[in-house]
C-alpha cells in the first residue's frame, strides 16, 4: 500500500492517507509528500475485537449518561410547567 502525506489548509493540520485518494481532488488538501510504499504489521484478532468491544462499552457509557442527563432536564422542566398556576378567564 502507499501512502502520502496531506495538509489541510483550513484547520492546519496533516494527515496520512492512501495514495492515491480523494483527497487529492479537495481544495482544502494539499499534498506534501511524495508516496511511499507501507506495509504494517497486523495486530493480534483478539487485541483488535477487544479494543472494539471496549470502545463500543465506553460509547454505551457515555450515551447513557448524555440520556440520563437529558431525562433529567426533561423532568425538570415538566415540573415547572405542573407547578404553574393556571387562571381561568
């Protein structure tokens, strides 16, 4: 595989990407390296599926913390509207 380095000219950084690639069509892509041949080396099946299985657990986490926050709001604000006193013309 080769891969080229690209640099975004809006928010300035550099990214790494097979060559060739989209981004060689982007405005805001810049290509500043020439391609170069890469091979890597696979990490183990077992660490790959744990690491998933691990980042799949903390988005759960973070989801239902955001939910239970959110649930919250909700009920607060559903108090404040049962809390109102309403007058009838």
């Amino acid at each position: 595989m080769k891969i080229a380095q690209y640099k975004n000219i809006k928010y300035d950084f550099i990214t790494y990407q097979e060559f060739p690639c989209c981004f060689d069509n982007l405005i805001e892509y810049v290509r500043i390296s020439e391609p170069i041949e890469v091979e890597f080396i696979m990490l183990p099946t077992g660490d790959i599926v744990q690491k998933q299985v691990d980042a799949i657990d903390n988005e759960i986490d973070r989801l239902k913390t955001e939910m239970l926050e959110k649930i919250d709001e909700l009920k607060g604000k559903k108090a404040e509207l049962l809390s109102l006193t309403y007058v009838e013309e």
